[in-house]
C-alpha cells in the first residue's frame, strides 16, 4: 500500500511543480510562489485536520518535532533555488532527487531491523541503477557555471536538508507503529505521535521561512503567482499528505525504495507534462533505467527465484 500511495504523492507534487513553472512563465519569481504555496498548505491542513476532526491535543515535544521538520522542507526549497542560480538546473535537480535513495540507510543505521529497515543487495542494485537514470536524464552537457563552490555548496545543503526531512517523516511513523518502545531517541504516546497538529506545525515553519525569503523583493505578489500559489499549494498539499500516510503504512519490504520511487514518478509526470505543454526533449532511456531500477528494487527476488 506505501508503494500506490508514494506514487499519487509523487503525481501531486510534479503538478505543483508545473504550477511553480507556470508562475515563473507568467514572469512570477520562486520566492513569491513557495511563500504563497507554504501559506496555502498551512491554512488548508489546519482545516482538514485539527478544525475538522475538532482534534486540538498537542505535546510541545512533538511541536518542536513538526517545527524542526519544516525547517528541513523550506531548507530543501531555499537551497535548491541558490544552487539553481549558480549552476545548471538538470544537473542540480538530479543531485537532489538522488538524494531519495539515503534515507534508508540512516534508517537502518539507526534503528535497524528490529523496526522493519534492512537492505538487501537487490535494493542496493535497484537504487545505483535509479541514481545512474536520475543523472543520466539531468545530465545536459551542463558543465559551465559561473561559480562552482557556490553551486556545489547550495546543492549539498539542498540534498541533506532532503534527506533529514524524509528520515523525520520515517522516524514520526514509527512513533505511532511502535509507540514508547525503546530505541527511538525519544518516547511518544501513540495519541502524542498522531497528533492532528504534526503536519500544521511542519507548514508553519517552513511557511514563515518562505514568507521571510520572499519580504526583500518589497512586493505585493501578481494575480498569476497568486493563482498558481493556491493551486501549488493545493497539490504540494495533497501530494505531502499522501507521502506522511505511505511511511505510516508502507511495509518493512516498501521501506528500502519508497523515496527512490517518489523521486523516479515526479520526473516521469515532469517529464510528461514538459513534453505535453513545452514540447521539451525526453531522455527515455534514462528514464526506462529508472523504471528498471525500481522493478530490479522492489520485487522480492529470492522469494521468485526459489520458487523455480
């Protein structure tokens, strides 16, 4: 079930992503649109899920928790804009989808099989065969940029704030799998762990951060970046939603290629969409490895080979 789900996320986000690119078309900037969608996200999920549900119980650890964990998701968007403006975008953009095939190693690392992570040798095939597809469909021939330690720098910091946002997802799933077990760091009630505010708290940091970013332009954002803001903020939404429910539901078996198949969905769906409505050159090949480094990950082959 991680697995269906992670791939609707994956379609949400990469319509947020053409919305992103319809702002900026309409002569938008990044800044005005993340604080638009952040602020949309924020309202929304306040209305879903604590309004709705009239679910108003919070523990302030679990605060700081969905607080930090925004930090990280407006690190991941303000980082990757700088290394977008100091390096080429194919390239940039592939270094962080690469990032997806990391978190389970620290997941292993540091809390291992007694909470359902391993990593087998095909998960590790699957994943190099994923990361070879991501660069390979990045790669452009993009090899000037005017400055390179700025790049690379915006672009790490991008690629492990990344990773700290999807380990902490992981890592607040398993509270409410394994509630007040040992070995988790900290000690969650599964009531604390599923708090309707976890996700409030995750958009309220990372909106005033874009909010922050966005103030030194002195503008009131234009009518496109407003519409497609919401709109983003709509799908990003969805999308974040969907994602938080796979790695509460996702088994020990999804856990090693969940992130790997997000990140391969969003450039297929991107891809689509680019050749749809900019009439953009695909590089399928790359992306047919991506596929075949998924299939090579996710199916169980010891179990398929021994039945023969």
């Amino acid at each position: 079930m991680g697995l269906q789900l992670i791939i609707l996320s994956a379609i949400f986000i990469a319509l947020s992503n053409l919305c992103l690119r319809r702002s900026i078309d309409s002569g938008g900037t990044s800044r005005a649109f993340l604080a638009i969608q952040r602020t949309c996200c924020l309202l929304f999920i306040i209305l879903l899920h604590p309004v709705r549900t009239g679910e108003y119980f919070l523990t302030p650890s679990m605060a700081a928790f969905g607080l930090l964990a925004g930090i990280f998701l407006a690190g991941v968007s303000a980082f990757l804009g700088r290394a977008l403006e100091h390096g080429p975008p194919g390239l940039t953009i592939a270094l962080l989808n690469s990032s997806s095939v990391m978190p389970i190693l620290f997941l292993v690392i540091l809390f291992g099989s007694s909470f359902g992570f391993f990593y087998t040798t095909w998960n590790g095939l699957g994943s190099l065969f994923v990361v070879i597809g991501i660069y390979w469909a990045g790669w452009k021939n993009e090899n000037q940029m005017e400055n390179r330690k700025k790049w690379l720098g915006f672009a790490l910091l991008s690629f492990f704030a990344h990773i700290f946002y999807l380990v902490f997802l992981n890592w607040r799933a398993l509270f409410i799998n394994f509630p007040q077990v040992p070995g988790l760091g900290f000690s969650f009630s599964s009531r604390a762990a599923s708090t309707q505010w976890f996700l409030p708290m995750v958009f309220l940091s990372a909106a005033l951060i874009q909010i922050f970013l966005f103030l030194p332009e002195k503008r009131v954002p234009k009518r496109p970046e407003m519409i497609n803001g919401i709109l983003g903020g709509v799908f990003s939404l969805s999308g974040i939603m969907l994602m938080v429910k796979a790695t509460e539901v996702s088994t020990s078996f999804e856990h090693a290629m969940l992130f790997p198949t997000f990140s391969v969905v969003i450039i297929i769906a991107c891809n689509l969409w680019g050749k749809w409505l900019y009439q953009e050159r695909i590089n399928w090949k790359a992306n047919t490895l991506c596929i075949g480094g998924l299939v090579l990950g996710t199916v169980d082959w010891n179990t398929l080979l021994s039945l023969k």
